[in-house]
C-alpha cells in the first residue's frame, strides 16, 4: 500500500522549497540553524525564524506528511521524498 504525500500549509512549503533550494545550490542539506536563517550565500530567500525550535517542529511535520525523511546517522540527514 503506498502512502499519499499529504499538503503543505504556507510555512511548511516555504521551509520544504528552501531545503529543495539550499541542496541544490550548496551541495548539501541545510542544518536547522540555516534553515532558521533562511539564507543563501547572504541572499535571504525565506524569513528569519528566532527559534530551530519552530524548524524542529516544521521538520517533523514533513517527515509526518511524507514529504522528508530524517536520517539519523548523518548530521544533516534530510532526505526528499
């Protein structure tokens, strides 16, 4: 049986397409702290989060809606589904 990627509210799509962005342009999975950030090479592409609590909490639901997965065994390990 094949889970269904579920939506995405506003927040939730800004943070996913700026993983999609970061990896894209870096090489590499953002750390929550620079998705916190919200920038790239000084270019700010989504706003400022004062807390990685807030990307903690964004991160989770995506894995839960099937958009991401957590890797543990890697230090940034996102993986797109």
């Amino acid at each position: 049986m094949k889970s269904e990627k579920m939506g995405l509210t506003f927040k939730q799509k800004q943070i996913y397409d700026f993983i999609v962005l970061f990896e894209k342009q870096v090489g590499v999975y953002p750390t929550y702290r620079q998705i916190a950030a919200g920038k790239i090479e000084d270019t700010q592409l989504i706003p400022q989060r004062a807390s990685t609590n807030h990307i903690f909490r964004t991160m989770n639901a995506l894995v839960e809606r099937k958009w991401i997965e957590k890797m543990s065994n890697r230090k940034c390990g996102i993986k797109i589904l």
